[in-house]
C-alpha cells in the first residue's frame, strides 16, 4: 500500500482577487491509498482538487504526478493524463442534454470509439456498479440528487481510471444514502484498484472512506496522518474541527441552521 | 446624504459624460470579446482536424441553427420583401418606370436586405441561445466536466455550431431572398398593377449573378460571427443564472454589432474592389 507519491503536491498558492484561497499546500498522494481531505466549507476544497486536475492553473507552487509537472504539460499530454482520471463533481456536473446513458457512456464514445451493443453493456456495467441498473433512459432532471451522485460516480469510472477524485461525495444527502456512497467508494476502490483522492467534511465519512487523511485549514495542511491518528491526535486544528462536528446531534439536524455557520450539514 | 453619494455622483459626472463612458466601457468590452472570439476561432479551426467524428454534432446544429429558424426567417423575408416594394414604388415614382421595380427589390433584397436582416433576427435567436446552453453549462461544472475528461469543449461544443452556422447561414439566406422577392411581387403585382412579365423582364434585366454571390459571401461571414460570439459570450460566463443572462445578452449585442460593422466592411470590399473590377 504504501508506495511513492502519485500525487505531490507543494506549496500551492492560489488567491482570487485578494481573496487568498491555498497559501502553501503540500500534500502527497501515494500509489493505492484513499486519502481523504478534510475541511471547512469554503476553505477552497474543490479549489484544490480543480488544480490536481489542471482545471484551474496555480498561482505558485507545483503539482507533479508520476513525476511530471501537470502545469508545464502539453494539451495532448494532459489529455492523456486525464484520461487516466475520473472526477465526481460535487454538483455532479451531469450533461442535462443527454440521458443517463449517454452521460456515462460519453467517454467511452469519445476515447474508445465503442458503439451499439458493446456501449450499452458497459454502460449498463458501470450503472449496476453504482446500483443503478436500469436507468440508462432516464434524463438527469428525473433523478434525485443522490442518484446524480451515483452517475456522476459511474461517468467518472466509465474508463477505469488509475486515479478517482470525489468532491463531497455525501454532502446533502440523507444518512442512508450517504452510506451507500461511502460503501461504494470503498467498493469501487477495491474493484478498480484505484487511487482516490476524498474532499470532504463529513468525518464519518472520511473515517470510512479514508486510509490517510488531511485537515485543511486557513489556506494550508494542518493535519496529516491515518484515519487513527486523526481521533487520537493532539493536533489544534484537528480537535477544533471535530469538536464543532461534535456540535450538530442527530436530531439537532434540521433545528437550527444558523448551526451551519461551518457548513457541517 | 453622506459624503460618499456626493463622490459617486462627482464620479460618475453628468449625464453626457456618463453616456460618453458608458460607450467606452462597451467599446472596450466589444473588442475583449472580439479579441477572445478571434483565439476561439483559431482553436476551432486546430479542431477541425478531427471534423469526421463531430459530423453528428455538425447536422444537430445545423438543424436547431438553420431549420429551426424557418418560420421567424419566413415572417421576415416576406414582409422586407413587400416593404420594399411599397417603398421602391414610393420612392420611385414619377422618375422611373415600373419595369425597374423589379430590378429595384431583386438587388435590394439579394445584396443588402436578405442576407442582414435574416442575420439579424437568426443572430438574435442563435447566438443567445447558444451562449445560454454554454453559459448554464459552464456555471453547473459540465464544461469541466467535459474537460476532466479529455474531450475539449472547443471541439465537442464550439466547432460544430461554427460550422453549421457558416453552412446554414447562406442556405436560409437563399430562402430568404426567394421569399422576400416573392413577397415584393404579390404587393407590386396586386396594389401597384405590375404584371408578371414587367416584374420578371426588369429582374433579367440587370441580373448579376456576383449580387447573389455576394450576400450569401457576406451571409457566410455572419453566421461565423453569431457562432462564434454566442460561443465565446458563452464559455465566458460566470456568476450563476444572472450571468447567464448576461452571457445571452452580450452575445446578441457584440453579434448584431459585428454583423452590421462588417456589413460595411463586405460591402466595400465586395462591390467596390473585387466585383466593382469586373
Ligand atoms: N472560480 C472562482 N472565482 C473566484 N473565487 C472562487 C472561484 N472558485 C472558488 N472561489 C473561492 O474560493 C474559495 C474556496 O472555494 P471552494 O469551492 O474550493 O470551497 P470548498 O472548500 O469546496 O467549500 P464547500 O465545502 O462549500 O464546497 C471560496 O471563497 C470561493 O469564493
Ligand atoms: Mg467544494
């Protein structure tokens, strides 16, 4: 499991305006681990996770996986990197002009040129995957937000990919399904064999889910270790962190939104 | 009334200058957005290279730009057409004779009126609706999506609307100088006692076939500019729903601005230097 870095990442600054987002990331992803990325709302999660992909270029600091620097490649070299990449958009990002099954199977038009029957088997391969035999007809407007969820998941593992990056895969669902996700994030993991790569800020869900976990806090990683040594540290930033997770109960959910000043629904 | 109303209103000075700023800002906007449609027209043309797989992309949007289109395109060939026949006949009157009434909208209509207005009333409804799709799109991450996946947006989204709308462009514009032609005859024929015969000898008359060669050359021309400036108005969105409808609005006002502006352009080079020579 623990093998060398996949993805290093390093001092990684990113500011919008004068609003400063990353102010020095280092991070390192290693070969086959889930590494889970804890964090406010806000604290510029899925900032990060647009740079590891190459959708937002940094202002400072480097990205290298597999040892080239994503920033200085080429269009056709960072096509062909993510091609080996599937990401879970935290809104999901489904293609609302086609159905279910052309959104999954999309990749597999573009990259693999597969048609007819041999595109709806896989597609239908990747929705039972994701438990959602069946709905390859169906337009994203018809589904829930948890199933959005889950073609957006079978989308990103349509060419199975080396490396899975999910942008709150359970925010804004109900424990239930949040569950199910998590177990499928697991399952995929074990299935794909992948490296993946969890923005989160749900603990249950980064416990779970997570081999490896990172605490992001104020523009840097406060925190870095086992999903162990994340309960048992001493670590400030991580005990303030869970310590206002402490503060929403079951129950207590839906009472009060001015609770959610930290986004931990 | 606190200090900083009175600075902003000394800000934005008198209604003159501020009307004098607030056409710099557009002027400046105007040409970014030239500036960045021109870097996108480049990147569609690199595009081109793998046309054969777009080829399905290409006939959808040659049917939402083109067909699509038809019955706002009907409504107003016909009625330019017998406009211009009121007004030629109007204007004409007493000088000239009815033979060259004809003449008079046939040139009208093929030169100027058919290719233009079609444009601009295809590029009101093209180029907001495309730099809508594109402009929801980039706002709900499917643009990033696209690019996460390594199909570029440029040649699944951008390049199949540019070509379509060059090829459809000239072929409703066809269809619109019939119509329109048509339309000024049914008025010349019925309230302006013009037959048949003299209408259609004074069209032969001084038929030249570059006229028509000329504004579909020009009609080519604009449906580039609507695709190009409704892509670029699109991918350039931000800022949720309201930018949007920004993206919309900006994209019909840089593209009827660039249609009329290059009008100009097309007519000069066209009619005076190349054709002018013959
Ligand atoms: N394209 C952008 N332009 C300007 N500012 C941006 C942009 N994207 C993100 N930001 C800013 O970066 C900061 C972090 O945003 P980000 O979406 O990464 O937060 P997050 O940690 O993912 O939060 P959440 O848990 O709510 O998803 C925010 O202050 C946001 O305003
Ligand atoms: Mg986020």
């Amino acid at each position: 499991m623990a093998g060398q870095a996949l993805i290093d990442i390093r001092g990684l600054f990113k500011a919008f305006g004068d609003n400063e987002v990353l102010r020095g990331i280092d991070l390192a992803v290693r070969n086959g681990e889930t590494m889970v990325v804890l964090g406010p709302s806000g604290c510029g999660k899925s900032v990060l996770l647009k740079h590891i992909i190459g959708l937002m270029k940094p202002d400072g600091g480097s990205i290298v996986v597999e040892g080239r620097e994503i920033t200085r490649l080429a269009r056709g070299e960072l096509s062909n990197l993510r091609m080996r990449f599937g990401m879970v958009f935290q809104g999901a990002a489904l293609f609302d002009s086609m159905t279910v099954g052309a959104n999954v199977g999309l990749p597999l038009v573009e990259h693999h040129r597969t048609r007819g029957s041999e595109l709806d088997r896989l597609v239908e391969e990747k929705l039972e995957m994701v438990g959602l035999s069946g709905t390859a007809h169906l337009w994203p407007s018809e589904l829930s937000g948890g199933m959005k969820k889950r073609v957006a998941l079978a989308r990103a593992i349509a060419l199975d990919p080396d490396v899975i990056l999910y942008d709150e895969p359970t925010t804004g669902l109900d424990p239930v399904m949040a569950e199910q996700i998590n177990e499928l994030i697991r399952s995929t993991q074990k299935k794909l064999n992948a490296t993946s790569v969890v923005v989160t800020h749900d603990l249950h869900s980064a416990c779970f889910t997570g081999d490896r976990v990172a605490l992001m806090d104020d523009g840097r990683i406060a925190f870095e270790g086992t999903t162990d040594e994340l309960t048992t540290t001493e670590n400030e930033a991580v005990r303030t962190f869970i310590a206002r997770g402490r503060r929403r109960l079951p129950g207590e959910r839906e009472a009060d939104s001015s609770r959610d000043r930290f986004g931990l629904l | 009334m606190t200090s900083s109303s009175v600075t902003a209103r000394r800000n934005h000075g008198g209604f003159g200058t501020g009307l004098f700023r607030t056409l710099g800002g557009n002027a400046l906007e105007l040409v970014t957005e030239v500036g960045a449609a021109g870097l996108l027209l480049w990147r569609s043309s690199l595009a081109l290279r793998k046309f054969g797989r777009s080829v399905p992309l290409v006939v959808e949007q040659m049917r939402r730009i083109g067909v699509d289109s038809l019955p706002l395109v009907i409504i107003t060939a016909v009625f330019t057409g017998a406009v211009t026949a009121v007004q030629a006949a109007y204007q004409l009157k007493e000088f000239v004779p009815k033979i060259y009434l004809g003449v008079a909208i046939y040139k009208s209509v093929t030169i100027e009126l058919g290719p233009v207005l079609t444009a601009l009333v295809v590029g009101g409804r093209v180029s907001a609706s495309i730099a809508a799709e594109l402009g929801t799109m980039r706002v709900t991450e499917q643009i990033d999506a696209m690019d996460a996946m390594a199909i570029d947006p440029v040649r699944y989204l951008v390049m199949p609307r540019i070509v379509a709308a060059l090829i459809m462009l000239p072929i409703v514009t066809i269809f619109a100088d019939v119509l329109a032609i048509s339309g000024g005859f049914v008025v010349a024929n019925l309230s302006l006692d013009v037959s048949v015969k003299t209408f259609v000898e004074g069209m032969k008359l001084y038929f030249f076939p570059h006229d028509v060669l000329g504004g579909l050359l020009k009609a080519f021309v604009f449906g580039g500019i609507i695709a190009v400036m409704g892509c670029t108005a699109g991918l350039r969105t931000f800022g949720g729903a309201v930018g949007v409808g920004r993206a919309a609005t900006r994209a019909v006002v840089a593209s009827c601005v660039l249609i009329l502006i290059s009008d100009y352009v097309l007519a000069t080079l066209l009619f005076k230097v190349i054709f002018g020579e013959a």
